[in-house]
C-alpha cells in the first residue's frame, strides 16, 4: 500500500481483500465515509489509534511506533482473524 510519501506507483492507493472470511478495504488516508459493502476499513496517514464502527464499518488505525500524534502515545496493534469468529484489534501502546 503506497502512503502520501511513497514514490513508487506500483504500490495501489487502495486494497480490498479477503482474510478468514472478512472483508477488509486498506488505504493510506481515511475517507469521511468507507465504501458500500465494507465492514472493516484499516488506515493510517494520523498517527492516531482508531478503533471507531460509524455506519456499520469499523474503522481500524494502529496509530504510529514512532512518530505519535495529538498526544496519543506510540502504539502499534495484533489483528487477529478467525473464519469462526470476528476479528480481534488488539491496540498496544508502546511506551
């Protein structure tokens, strides 16, 4: 996935993909508002953890080791996916 300050264009802007049954749309930047039909939205581009569902899409970010923003602390998260079961965000903050 390309961010807003990779130069290499063969990386895609956005991803949709499939993992364990969920359905999961990847991109740099987030939108106001997730694309139909997508019940997971993974980003980064704020440095900020997110973990946030705003209709019916749960917006995931693991924020940033390195550079944190707006008094998060630096964080990074475990997603962990099972066809069984939803998937589990788990957000660590790295201190």
């Amino acid at each position: 996935m390309r961010g807003n300050c990779d130069s290499d264009e063969s990386w895609p802007l956005e991803l949709r993909l499939s993992r364990a049954g969920h359905l999961f749309h990847l991109v740099h930047i987030p939108p106001r508002q997730a694309p139909p039909n997508t019940p997971f939205l993974l980003h980064g581009h704020t440095h900020v953890p997110r973990d946030e569902t705003l209709r019916n899409t749960r917006f995931l970010n693991p924020g940033c080791i390195s550079k944190a923003n707006k008094g998060a602390p630096p964080s990074c998260a475990i997603l962990t996916l099972s066809a069984s079961q939803p998937p589990q965000w788990k957000l660590l903050p790295l201190l």
